[in-house]
C-alpha cells in the first residue's frame, strides 16, 4: 500500500511526512540528548568505597521491604539488615535516614503478629547499638510503642527500656504519656 512504499507502517514506523518539518523532529531528538546528567560525587559509588557494599546491600533490603507482595522475606530481610549494622556499629549511623523509617513503617503495616514482635524486637536491639543517633526517630517510636502496647507488651518493653539508656533526656518526655499505658 501507499505506506509501505513510504517506509510507513508496514515497516514498523508510525508517522505522517506532511504533518511537521523533519528539523523539528530532529531538534526535539538533539535536545532530549543533549541535556547534561547531574550526579552528585556522593551518589557514585564504586567497589572501592567503604560504603558500596553496605549500601548497595541495605538498598536490595529497603527493596524488599518496601514490597508487601514479599512479606514473606520481610523476618529474613531485618535479620541480615540487622547482622549488618551490628557489623558496622557506629559506621552504620550514615544510613539511619534510609533504613529506620522503613523499618518502622514495616512494623505499622505489616499483618503478622510473630513478625511485628521480631520489628520491635530489632529496633530496641539497633537502638542499643546506634544510641542517640536514633534521635530523630524518637517520635515515630514512641507512638509506635503507644500503638502496640497491649498487642505486643513484652517487644514494647524491651524496646522502652533500651529507648531510655540510648536517648535518657528525650525518654524523660514520654514517661508521662508510658504510665498512663499502664
């Protein structure tokens, strides 16, 4: 037909010679190319970095815990997160701001009594290890533990007892608010 002969649609190719000048097209091909890629020193890493496998591999983790499809690897998930951050210790706080609000955002949503309580669990044992440093995230942990007192009583109160030696002057807020839990 008229458009094969024309290098149209029975070539795959989809467009109308008369409706635009080809230079527009083209131009519209130069400037989609031609715009500069801005990356920070920070964001590139190489194998070589103290902090690529660490981040590479919490990435894959926030991955998995970001998608509710694979809760199933969720408990599988915090157990290495955790393995790691005991094995950076203080080296660890640089990936506070993308690890912990995921993690307590899991133990909000996630439906499985058995794994919350392991959440909580792992979040009084990284408040042990990163200490003030978890600062921050006092608030949303506070609640978290007003949520889930009577489900979860006893993670709660590990997780209440290693908030008060990690973060003693922002534990002193919550006192009021904890006795009337009781």
């Amino acid at each position: 037909g008229p458009d094969a002969a024309r290098g149209g649609a029975a070539n795959g190719f989809d467009f109308d010679d008369s409706a635009e000048p080809a230079h527009l097209y083209m131009y519209e091909q130069y400037a989609m190319v031609a715009q500069p890629y801005k990356q920070s020193s920070l964001s590139r890493l190489t194998p070589s970095d103290e902090d690529f496998f660490p981040r590479v591999t919490m990435g894959a983790i926030m991955a998995i815990l970001r998608d509710p499809s694979l809760a199933n690897h969720h408990n599988r998930c915090i157990t290495s997160l955790m393995f790691i951050v005991k094995s950076l210790g203080l080296r660890c706080v640089r990936f506070l701001r993308d690890v912990v609000p995921h993690i307590l955002l899991t133990v909000r949503t996630c439906d499985q009594h058995a794994l919350r309580e392991s959440l909580l669990q792992q979040v009084a044992n990284l408040a042990g290890i990163v200490r003030e440093h978890l600062r921050p995230y006092v608030p949303a942990i506070f609640s978290i533990v007003s949520d889930f007192w009577s489900s979860h009583l006893w993670s709660v109160l590990l997780l209440v007892d290693k908030m008060a030696g990690s973060v003693p002057d922002d534990f002193l807020a919550y006192i009021p608010s904890l006795t009337r839990l009781f």
